[in-house]
C-alpha cells in the first residue's frame, strides 16, 4: 500500500525562518551592518542584566523573542534638545547564532560625555590652551622719554599759571593812537594832476593802563586821500608811564603826487565845499612792561579818518579813530 503523505501547508511542520546565522535578512546581519560609533557600549561599573535567551528550537518562527521594557521613570526631555539615539539590537558575545541581546537603557541622569567625530571631546576642542605672554622689561630710554614729558607738562602747567596770575593782578590793556589836532597849511593841483599839499597833525600817544608802562619803539606814520599815499612820516621811540600821554608832532609834506582824473575830480569839488577828507594809518611796535621784569611786545595799527577844511588855515572839523592789535 501507498503512504500517504499531507500536501496540506497548514498541517506541516513550521521552519525556521533564519536557519543560516549569516542570512543577509537575518537580524545577526542587521546588527553586525550598523556603524560602531552608533553602537550602545555597556557601563563600566557593573555587568548589565542579560535577558533570559531561549534556543532557537524553540522559539516561534513567527518573531523574534524581544522582552518589552517597563515604563521608564525619569524626567521629561526638556524642549529642544536631542532625544536619545533607540539601542540597537545586535548579537552577544559568546552567545549562540540566532540569540539576540537587549541591552538595558541608561538612566536619564548618566549620558556619555559629548565626542566629537575625531574622538576628542568638545570641551577640549572647542576652548584651545591658553598661552600667558611673559611680562615685559621697560627700557631704559622708555623711562627717560616719559620722565621728560612729565616735566614738560609741569613747566607748561606753572607758566599758564604764573601768566593768569599776572593778567588778574595788573589787566593790562592796549594803548591808544589818537589825532589831537591838525591844519591844513597848503593844498593845490599843479599841471592838473599833480598833487602838493602840506599838512601837520598833534599825534597822540595814550597809555589806559595802571601798572604798566609802555614803550613805543617804531612808529610810521602814512596820510592817504582816497586809497592814495601822499605823505609818510618816521617818529622817534617814545615812553609813556602808566595812565600817562604823549604828544608829537608829524608834519606831512606832499610833492608832486600824481592824480588820477578820478582823483582830480573828487579833489577839486571837496576844496570847493571847504571839506577835504584824508586818512592816516600808523604802525606802532610796542613794548609792555609788567611788574619791571617782565616785558613782552607786539604790534599796534592804528586808522584814523577826519575832515579838513579848506586851505591855507584848514582846521580838523571831524575825526575818526581805532587802534587795533
């Protein structure tokens, strides 16, 4: 007789799924493929629990045997930061093909220092030694350059002072040039544009201040009409004491000036009015004494405008004067 044999897939034995333990579909594979760096490293302190293994005879071909873990206490991962990389399931050392091991999870208050890709951790990589210069020796000559501007402040300083002290104490002013009076002696055209004239002014030599005395060493004298110079005159050097005066006279003598038709025209109509302007300009280099020791000078313009009546007694009608520095 014929045995019979059963064709039905339901009623035969089940096979083992993953018979060969280098199956590339076999989770031994899976593991060994996953990159070391991503791979779980077990505490140093003490051994991991090992989950009970069963032998593959007797596993069901359906799953694998993967014990689930309880729920895990520990705080909640804050906002924003990374979750933890899941285990991943590989095989165990010594153990036999087809077992796989769970390795327990770390708690949540034991993380593995942060390394970065070259296996240095990121502290060290990211905060470099620090070299502290050696100090410096000063120079010998540093030492003298800032001893030297030091001490040139310190005069600066003291002779501001001394110099604000002495213009509080005396307040000294400038002096002042003055016309006091003038006549005109003589004043004509000769061949229609030659001016000659003669003309004698009483300068005024004004000293405004109380305690300082003031010494007049070069003063030139030049008389104008119109912007025209015809006549200029040296003074001797003078002294004049504090809130004191001097008068000089300047005599003035034109020849020959040429003129020009302009100049020929206003001429002739002021002579007919009887009302001839002129204008004097001085230069004055003037020395101030302060106290009798100390002396400084400077120099002193003068201007002056006024009107003279017609010659050959012309007197000063009006007059103008201002001394600048």
């Amino acid at each position: 007789m014929f045995q019979s044999r059963e064709t039905n897939p339901h009623f035969q034995p089940r096979q083992q799924r993953y018979a060969q333990p280098h199956h590339p579909d076999s989770p031994n594979a899976l593991a060994s493929q996953v990159p070391q760096r991503f791979r779980p490293s077990p505490p140093s302190e003490s051994p991991p629990p090992v989950a009970p293994l069963l032998p593959h005879s007797h596993q069901p071909s359906s799953h694998l045997p993967i014990s689930s873990p309880g729920p895990v206490s520990g705080p909640r991962p804050e906002p924003g930061s990374r979750p933890e990389p899941e285990p991943v399931l590989g095989p165990r050392p010594g153990s036999r093909p087809g077992q796989v091991f769970i390795p327990p999870r770390a708690p949540p208050h034991s993380r593995p220092s942060p390394i970065t890709h070259q296996g240095t951790p990121t502290s060290h990589y990211l905060s470099p030694p620090i070299r502290v210069p050696p100090p410096r020796k000063t120079k010998g000559l540093t030492w003298l350059v800032a001893i030297c501007c030091v001490l040139f402040w310190i005069i600066v300083i003291l002779g501001g002072l001394i110099l604000l002290i002495v213009y509080l104490a005396y307040r000294p002013r400038y002096p002042k040039f003055d016309i006091t009076s003038a006549s005109l002696n003589a004043a004509y055209l000769d061949l229609g544009y030659l001016y000659n004239g003669d003309l004698t002014l009483l300068a005024n030599f004004t000293n405004p201040n109380k305690k300082v005395s003031v010494e007049f060493r070069y003063m030139v004298i030049n008389l104008y009409f119109e912007g025209t110079l015809i006549g200029a005159r040296y003074v001797e050097p003078l002294s004049v004491s504090p809130k004191g005066y001097r008068l000089r006279d300047v005599h003035l003598v034109s020849s020959q000036v040429p003129f020009s038709r302009t100049h020929v025209a206003h001429l002739n109509e002021q002579m007919r009015l009887g009302r001839i302007m002129f204008e004097v300009k001085s230069y004055l280099r003037t020395t101030s004494t302060l106290g009798g020791f100390f002396r400084y000078s400077y120099w002193l313009y003068g201007h002056c405008k006024f009107v003279m009546s017609g010659p050959p007694s012309g007197i000063m009608v009006v007059k103008s004067c201002v001394t600048k520095r």
